[in-house]
C-alpha cells in the first residue's frame, strides 16, 4: 500500500505535485485543423505588449500562484494510470553534437526555464497579479514549442487564459539592477494548445499544455526618469538557441526520471526551503498516485521530491543525458503531495502521458509562428 495522501497543493504558476521507439511529427503546419478535444487559442495579449510589460522590477516581484487546497484523501484508492495504445517517442534536439560521456555532476537544461503571466480580469498594475511557472523548451516542427502545466496557461476559476504570458530559458536572478537574466532571450506566447477536459471539466489527469511562441528577442533594459525603456533585437527560434527536449508518451509507470523547475513557496508548514530565483532538481522512480476525486485526478505518476510552488509546469525528463543536457518529456510538474501528514511537500506528480497528450502535443508541434510583430 502507499502511503495515504493527506494534503495536495495544487499551485496555479509555480508547482506542485524502455527503449525509445522513434516517432516523427507529421501533418500541415499552421493551417492544420486540430482535434476537436484539443483546445487551441490565440494568446490573448499582442506580444510586444507582453514583453514590454514585464520590466526587471515586475519580473523581480513576480510570485509563484500559491493556491494550495488542502484535501485530506482518507481511505483514498489507488489511481489508475495505463498505456490507451503503443508507446512513442520524438527525439530530442540540441544535443546532436554533444559527446556521449558519463558525468557525476547533474548539468541543468538550458530549455528549461519561468513563465511570466497576470491573471485574466485583474489589474495589470497590481503585483498581486503577477505570477510565473516553470516550462521547458520541447522538440517541434518550427523549434517554437514551450510545455508546461494546462494551470500554468488557464485560469479555472475565470474561465480565461493568462495574459502577459512570456518563456523565460535558463532563467537565472541576480542582484544586479537588472534582476531577470535572459541569456537566450524572450519569448511571447503566440497560440495556447490545451485539452477539453482541463478547460471544460478541471480535469488534473490532463494539467498539460503547448504554448507555440513567437520567435524570441534579446532586450536591454535602461533605467529612465519616467520609468523603463528598452531596445530590442531579433533572438532567432527557441529550439535553435536552446535545443528542445524530446517527447514520449504510454511509456511504463515506474521509470526513473528528472524534474526541474523553480520552487518557491512554502511547505504546509510553513518552512520555504526555495527562493525561485535559482532551478533546482530532483531525481526518483515514478509510481502511480492515489485517486483524487475533488480533481478529477485518477491517472497521476509522481516520486519523492520536496518542490513546492514555483516548480508547476516544470519537466519530468526520462533518459536524461547530462552531457547533452537532453531526455525525453515524460510528464510536467502538477500536484504537490504530502503523503504522510507531517505538513511537508514529500512528493510531485504529473498526468499519465497517453495518447491523449500526444493528440494535444503533435496538434501544437505542427504550429508555426515566426518572428514577433
């Protein structure tokens, strides 16, 4: 028996909670009608607009959405998470050159990094409204495809997707003025690709999503009298600066994997372990978790890890390599599990990827976008 499920976070913009058979990506780009359960929107938010809004002092205030319930599971039953077909893969890129060497250190992805967003009807000038996840950079048609959590691009409780939302890789927090890194460059969301059943039904077996972004821009931020100003220059696609990771879906329940992300916010407990401002990992077996009815949640895998809100929307990497900085997504961060009752977050989980996510992912893959207006 596993140990029960107390208490569940499910935190909006910052979580928690084989041999490969080749696949390839297929279909007519942007033109491509998708599935009918797959929901596919244009980002609500003109993208100059969504860069330009995120100045170093917003970005250095944004928190992650710490929406935490607590759900005690008693007498709660195993879930249920199995293949609906053959597994599939699509390869990674970005680390077709690298040396296939072992490393005793844990090198992190440079694909991986923070979502930036406001939440849908409120002020944009309230920081109350500026929030972030964490994504991860994935292997598509046009190199121009994010996945996260579906928590992380659509707000339940209004019904709207984020506005303002913005990809971040490798994002690292100084204390220099300029408080947000972005070695690689911004990134704006062009279209948010979702399933129906976490728009329509709040179902958490589908918290995932494929953001296609516009290709990315490097800035440079000046302090003025009447407030920031920037200039901007073209950046190139995302997949081409930092590689994407590779796509895999009906594998096993119990596979050893990587999660990554930004963890921030507080354990029951109170404790807060995590700033943010770095990325941290965790490593572990995957096992099936508990059923969670008040989410819909049956088809969950999850594994030890402490990550707390922050981390939502980061990757489960299976086959990660650290001299390519490559692996296969397999899931993304989404529930955050304290399984003994002790008020501390002891386990992450994500959705079963199945054919259904594979439906929502190969719809986004085929998207193009091109450079920001």
């Amino acid at each position: 028996m596993y140990p029960r499920a107390r208490r569940i976070a499910i935190p909006l913009a910052g979580l928690v909670a084989v041999g490969l058979a080749a696949g390839t990506i297929s279909g007519t780009a942007a033109s491509a009608t998708a599935p009918s359960d797959v929901v596919t929107r244009t980002a609500p938010t003109p993208a100059g607009q969504a860069v330009q809004f995120w100045t170093p002092d917003r970005i250095k205030l944004a928190t992650d959405h710490d929406d935490q319930v607590d759900a005690r599971l008693k007498g709660a039953r195993r879930g249920r998470s199995t293949p609906d077909g053959p597994p599939g893969s699509v390869p990674p890129i970005g680390g077709e050159k690298a040396r296939s060497v072992k490393s005793k250190h844990v090198n992190l992805p440079n694909s991986v990094g923070r979502v930036f967003f406001t939440l849908p009807g409120s002020d944009p000038r309230d920081p109350k409204s500026w929030r972030y996840c964490s994504a991860t950079s994935v292997q598509g048609r046009y190199r121009n495809l994010v996945a996260t959590s579906a928590h992380c691009v659509y707000d339940i409780k209004a019904n709207r997707f984020y506005d303002n939302w913005i990809f971040i890789p490798s994002y690292w927090d100084g204390d220099q003025v300029w408080q947000g890194k972005a070695p690689y460059g911004i990134y704006a969301a062009k279209t948010f690709n979702a399933h129906d059943d976490f728009v329509v039904k709040e179902d958490y077996d589908y918290d995932y999503a494929f953001v296609n972004v516009y290709n990315g821009i490097k800035v440079n931020w000046e302090k003025a009298a009447d407030g920031w100003r920037l200039t901007r220059k073209n950046a190139g696609r995302l997949g081409d600066n930092v590689g994407g990771q590779g796509f895999t879906w009906n594998r096993g329940t119990k596979v050893n994997v990587f999660s990554f992300g930004y963890p921030a916010g507080g354990h029951p407990d109170g404790d807060r372990p995590f700033t943010g401002r770095t990325m941290k990992w965790c490593y572990g077996k995957t096992r099936p978790m508990p059923a969670a009815p008040k989410y819909n949640l049956q088809e969950h895998v999850g594994f030890k890890c402490g990550f707390t809100a922050g981390a939502s929307g980061g990757p489960l990497l299976f086959d990660y390599r650290s001299a390519s900085r490559t692996g296969y997504l397999i899931g993304v961060n989404s529930v955050a599990w304290d399984t003994d009752g002790n008020d501390r977050y002891d386990h992450v989980s994500s959705p079963y990827f199945n054919g259904d996510t594979y439906k929502v992912y190969k719809a986004a893959a085929n998207r193009w976008t091109g450079n920001m207006p």
